[in-house]
C-alpha cells in the first residue's frame, strides 16, 4: 500500500483510508437537543465510499448514530465495536459485527484492527489500525489512562494518532472530566510518538443551557498543536478541517 489517506467526517468521526480501502470510524449523521456536532459534515452519507469496514469506539450516540447510518445501503459491511455492544449495528440490519476487548483483533479486508485499552464514561475500546506499512491508532474519546502506556510498547512505529482533545467535563456536581484535554492529548503524543497527530472531538457543543449548566470543555487545536509542540517536538500536528483530506505517502521499509 502506498498511499493512507484521512479525512475528517465530523467529531470523531474519520475516514481512514488505506490506500482505497476506507475505514470509517465513530459514524454521527443526525443531531438532536443536546447533542450538536459545531461544524459542517464533512462527507455526506450518501457521498460515503463503498468501506471496507466501520470501527465504533462505544456505545453513544455521537459516536455510534446507527438510527441515521442504516441508511448506508451495503448492509454487509462489517463493524468492529466494544464487547456487549453489537446490537445497535444488527438492529439497524448490518450483517456482520465483530465485539473486542483490549487487544483482540480482526480482519476487516486486508486492515487489521486490533482494540486497545480506553476509559469514558462508558466501556470503551480505542484501536490500532495496520495495512501495508501503515499503523492508525484511533483514541475515540478516552481519558489518558496508564493502560495506553501498552499501545507504545506493541505498536512501536504509529504513523497517525486520531486523538479527542475537548477535555469534556460533567459538572458540577460531579464535576468529572471524560474526555482528553489538548494538554492530556499531547502527554499521549509523547508516549505514542506518533509521526502526525490529528485532533478530533473539539467542536461539539450540549447547546447554551447544558453547556452554562452541565458541562465544560478544556482543548482547542491550537492548544492542542502548541502543548504537543512541547511535550512530543518530533510529532507533527495536523488540523483537519471536516472534508479536508490528508495524505501521508508510505515510508521506507
């Protein structure tokens, strides 16, 4: 494979394209109150390539929107989810769907994806993604956690980190943070050490009242950029905007 190319969909949602084998990550194509994305779609629906796979981190909404992805019309591509968390996809009348716990792997087409440990408010997975000479490894929304210390150890070469960097936090009573913040994405950047990092996960908004009330958020690219800048120099940040590809050409052997 020569060619890995990425596009932001919308949040965490990302197309991961190894070299015409896309993969889609974290599918969001509705929206409703208290759940608002804060930036276009980048690749509509019905403009989505055929894919060789779809890649859910865990079970939300914003991250695994099945209600609006049935409408993706080949039911036969496969899904890799959380362990326990299947039945939305076959609900929604997807074929095939693959449950992982932390370092299980499987085959979608010639993509080996492989889970890796995550913490959210709810169970979770993060994966690592290889085809060729590439590696992916995509945070969906998890807290930096020792556990990720393992991904560096078993994937020692990771060519792209897809990393949440909006420091979700549910307040204020409980008042407890669910999501990277740009600081915590980029200590994550200096353990991966990944060639280019891209951040995701920064725009989305609960709406005025939830947002004044419920939560707060800590990240922005630019924060995220400079933060990494500092804490893991030899990684190259990338801001995407929804729709913009980016291509990264295969190294050397």
């Amino acid at each position: 494979m020569n060619r890995l190319t990425i596009t932001r969909v919308v949040h965490a949602s990302v197309l991961i394209d190894f070299d015409g084998n896309p993969i889609l990550t974290d599918p969001w194509y509705s929206e409703r109150p208290g759940f608002h994305p804060g930036e276009p779609v980048g690749i509509a629906l019905d403009a989505l390539p055929r894919l060789t796979g779809v890649v859910v981190s865990h079970g939300h909404y914003d991250h695994y929107d099945m209600e609006a992805f049935k409408a993706y019309p080949d039911k036969t591509v496969p899904f890799v989810v959380k362990q326990g968390t299947a039945r939305p996809a076959l609900r929604a009348g997807f074929k095939t769907v693959s449950e992982l716990e932390p370092w299980e792997s499987v085959a979608l087409g010639p993509v080996q994806v492989t889970a890796a440990p995550a913490k959210h408010g709810v169970p979770e997975n993060t994966y690592i993604l290889q085809a060729g000479r590439f590696t992916v490894y995509f945070g969906g929304d998890t807290l930096l956690i020792p556990e990720l210390k393992e991904v560096a150890m078993r994937f020692p070469h990771i060519d792209v980190a897809l990393l949440s960097i909006n420091g979700l936090t549910i307040r204020p009573l409980l008042n407890r943070q669910v999501v990277m913040s740009a600081q915590d994405a980029a200590v994550l950047c200096g353990i991966l050490r990944p060639q280019v990092a891209i951040p995701m996960h920064y725009a989305f908004s609960g709406g005025w009242l939830r947002d004044q009330l419920m939560l707060k958020y800590n990240g922005t690219p630019e924060e995220f950029a400079q933060a990494t800048a500092r804490q893991a120099p030899e990684t190259r940040v990338q801001i995407l905007k929804p729709g913009e590809p980016f291509h990264l050409p295969a190294h050397s052997p």
